[in-house]
C-alpha cells in the first residue's frame, strides 16, 4: 500500500496508523438510520463522513466491505429499556403495518444519500431481519455467565462483566458514576442494577413487533442489533465501526460488552465518531423549533432558511470541516459554501480548455502530494479542499493567461481534480446527479421542439399533452418569453 493511513481511534484517544487484519480487505461497520422519520441534517455528516471514509480507503487500494445497519426494531423511545418501540409507535399513530413504515422511511433515506452523492454501502442489513443471530448471541451471553433472564426478558449483568472487563473504557465512563448517577425507572425493577441494558424484552400485549425466543416472545434490545450484524458479516473482529460521538454511550459501550461477552475478544480494531452539528450555535432538537430534515434543505421550506441549498452545497459544507470538529450550520456559511463550492467545480470544469505552454509557473505535483497527505492524515478533508483552492487559483491565472503550464503538467492537475474532487469528495454538479445528463438534455430538446410545432400547428391537444404527461413523470417545463425550458420535480 503506497499510502500509509493513520486514524483516531476513539478507543486510545490517540491517531494511530491503520492496519487491516487482512489486508488487502477492510471491515468496515458504521451505524445507519432507525427508519421512522425523514432523515436531518443529523444524519447527513456521519453519512457523508463515512462515505469520505469508504471512498478513500478505496481509492487507496483496499477491498472495503461496508455494512450500513437499518434500525427497524428494538429502538425504544427511552435509552433505559422503556417505552414505545419508536418504529412501532409511529406505526400506531399512523395505522400503518410497522414494515410500512420501515419500507417507506428506508426508501427516503436512500433518496436523500442519492442526492448527497453518498455511496451505497456493500451490505444494508436490517434488524429485524436478523433475529436469529441475535438469539443466537444472548444465548452465548447466558453462557458465558454474563447476562440473566427475568420474567421473560433477558438482561446484561453490566456489574459482573466488569469484574472481568472494562465497562467504559469507549466512553471513558467510570462504573462507580453509573452507580451514583443511574436511578431506577418505574417498571425496572427486573433489572439487579439499574445500568444493566436489555437484551431481550418481553413483549406487552400491545407491542405488534414480536418474534418467539426460548425466553419468551419479544423483541431485541436495540444495541443487540450490531453486534450481531457486524460480527455476521465482518467476523467477530474487524476493522473500523463508524457512528457519531452521541452513539459512544450507551450504544457502542454496549456493543464492546455483548461482543467480548460472547466471543471473548475484542470486536473493533479501530473506533471512529464524527462530532456533532449545530444549527446557529444551538443544538439540533424539536423543541427549539430548528429540526431541519434533509428535504426541508434542499427545498429551503424550513423558517429558520433563506433559501433552498442544494445537496451538493450540503456536503461540501460538511467537508470543509475536519469529521471530528464540530460543525455549525447557519445561512451565511452555506451561503459561503455554496459560493465555494461553485467556483471549485467552476475551476474543475475550466481545465479542459486551458492551453498548455513551455514552461508550468507553478508545482502541481506537491497539490497533488498535499492532498494525498491530508487525507492519509485522520481524512482531513478540510485541507485537502484548502489545496485544491490553490488549484483553483492557478486554474483561473492560466486561463487569464497570467500563468502558464506544460502538457504534463496539466494531466496531472486534471488527474488530481478528477480523483480529489470528484472521486473522493464526492462533489459533482447537482444537475449531474438529478439525472439532467447529455442524453436527456438531446430528448428533452426534442420533444420541446415537437410541441412548438403542434401549437404552431394549432394543435393545441397535442401540445398540452405533451406538457402534462411530462408533469406526471415529475418533468415540468416553462414556458416564457425567451422560449421553453425544463426542470426535473424535486
Ligand atoms: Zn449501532
């Protein structure tokens, strides 16, 4: 491998470089969506984090297989083991079969990271698909002497585990604050310790979502999911687990327990978390009135927006933070980033036309070096796309002829645009991606024309057809003075 990665590992606190188990393949696990509302704005910077992740350990060589869980079970409205299945509820509220709800959320999250340009992952397994393997699982745990059953659900034994273990060492919690700061809920009192986490629940006679296990028919406790998710498709160990910082406690902790608890060792090699996002400063909540979802941005139909931003700018504003700062969205930076944004791809598209010359004014291969060093050193996208800004800069000096550069030169500035800007950032022009390409363009022209004729004709059904079954397929057109052009519905 030509390029040496090193990454923060969460679990050290410290950047470390990566090695593979066995290379050249990497695992890679990173904790996808509970499907039972439109993804916001908190789902776009893991999964455009992740995707930077998996594209560059691609780019680089490696063979990454990437598994993005859906939550469609388990996920109860209380982190304490209490309260309504989140999916099941909505499923209530909504008189909807809960897979409905599943099914339909699931569909929108993946057009939403259609739009962000973020690549689909390898595997996308879902929960409830993979109860076996989570029985399977809490049966080891029994086993091995650190989980109990009471009246049908089945508990982790958090205090026994550390007598052998390091509960906390992810999250830097200490058991004794567990102790001081876990009181017990009302209806809790199965539980011996009030931090032990469900692995299994009985199932009230209310709750739709049910599977038999031999303790009795229920449902799994939502940090279950991933330990059997990851360790059936990547191994009981592997590479990196992705997720954002709010999942450190108590999702990931979990995780690591019910892993070593059932196959005594140590699940993940390296733990990455991105930081959070603000929205002017404030946390992201429903109460404060700023709980922007991803279709509300691109549509610019949430009050606390100016205007509509595009997905593109939506992720380049992401990327121009390093994953682990936080990140504070407000109109003025995604303005800024929308502006930024224009002029890289401006750049980007400019080099085709740029006359080469004897001699090049300036050092293309160090951007080029720069840029690979960035992005070895924990994926610092930040500096990556502050290097292609001088790539920006001596593009727009040579096309004003105040700079020149050779031929050999200039493949290599379009090689490293194409790889760093389109490749491993991800960042394309939003018509690209909203299916406005070349080809459509010739038949959109086509039957535009088609139907100037049919009114020059009089032929005013024809014309009006045209127009309407287009608007039905979600293409409108508009007519104005300069003539006819087209949009594709959002
Ligand atoms: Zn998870």
């Amino acid at each position: 491998m030509e390029n040496t990665v090193s990454i923060y590992n969460t679990a050290s606190r410290t950047k470390e470089v990566f090695q593979p188990l066995n290379p050249p393949f990497v695992g890679l696990y990173v904790c996808g969506p509970t499907v039972y509302g439109d993804a916001h704005l908190g789902h776009a910077r893991p999964a455009v984090t992740f995707d930077l992740v998996y594209r560059y350990l691609k780019h680089i060589g490696y063979k990454v297989r990437y598994v993005r869980n859906i939550t469609d079970v388990g996920h109860l409205e209380n982190d304490a083991d209490e309260g309504e299945d989140k999916i099941g509820k909505k499923a209530r509220l909504e008189q909807l079969e809960p897979m409905e709800v599943v099914h339909y959320y699931t569909q929108r999250y993946h057009k939403d990271m259609d739009l962000l340009n973020v690549l689909s992952p390898n595997i996308e397994p879902h929960a409830s698909g993979h109860i076996i393997e989570q029985i399977d699982l809490i049966k080891r745990i029994i086993d091995n002497g650190y989980a109990y059953e009471k009246n049908g659900s089945v508990y982790f034994d958090v205090l026994k585990y550390s007598k052998d273990y390091n509960y906390g060492k992810l999250s830097g919690r200490v058991l004794e604050d567990l102790i001081a700061n876990t009181r017990t809920l009302e209806g809790q009192d199965e539980k011996e310790n009030s931090f032990d986490f469900a692995l299994w629940k009985k199932a009230q006679p209310e709750h739709i979502m049910r599977w038999p296990s031999p303790w009795s028919e229920g449902f799994p406790g939502w940090h279950l999911e991933c330990s059997a998710m990851s360790a059936r498709y990547l191994g009981n160990q592997f590479d990196i687990h992705g997720g954002g910082m709010d999942l450190m406690f108590p999702h990931h902790e979990s995780e690591i327990a019910q892993s070593v608890a059932a196959h005594k060792e140590e699940p993940v090699r390296y733990w990455m978390h991105n930081n959070m996002i603000t929205i002017n400063g404030q946390k992201m909540g429903k109460s404060l009135g700023n709980f922007i979802t991803l279709e509300e941005l691109f549509g610019g139909t949430h009050k606390a927006l100016e205007k509509a931003y595009s997905p593109m700018t939506i992720r380049f504003f992401i990327l121009q933070a390093q994953y682990r700062s936080t990140l504070d969205f407000s109109n003025d930076a995604l303005m800024a980033a929308e502006k930024g944004l224009d002029r890289l791809l401006k750049a980007h598209t400019l080099i085709g036309s740029l006359k080469t010359g004897e001699n090049s004014t300036s050092d293309i291969a160090s951007i080029r070096k720069n840029c690979y060093e960035a992005m070895n050193d924990d994926f610092n996208s930040p500096m990556v796309i502050a290097n292609l800004f001088e790539g920006v800069r001596i593009i727009n000096s040579i096309y004003n002829n105040l700079e020149t550069i050779t031929g050999e030169d200039l493949a290599l500035l379009k090689e490293t645009f194409d790889t760093f800007v389109t490749e491993i950032l991800g960042l394309i022009p939003d018509e690209t991606l909203a299916g406005k390409n070349e080809k459509l363009a010739g038949l959109m022209e086509m039957v535009i024309d088609l139907r100037k004729q049919a009114r020059a004709a009089k032929d005013f059904a024809t014309s009006d057809r045209i127009r309407d079954e287009l608007s039905q397929i979600g293409i409108l057109l508009k007519d104005s003075r300069e003539g006819t052009t087209w949009e594709i519905e959002k």
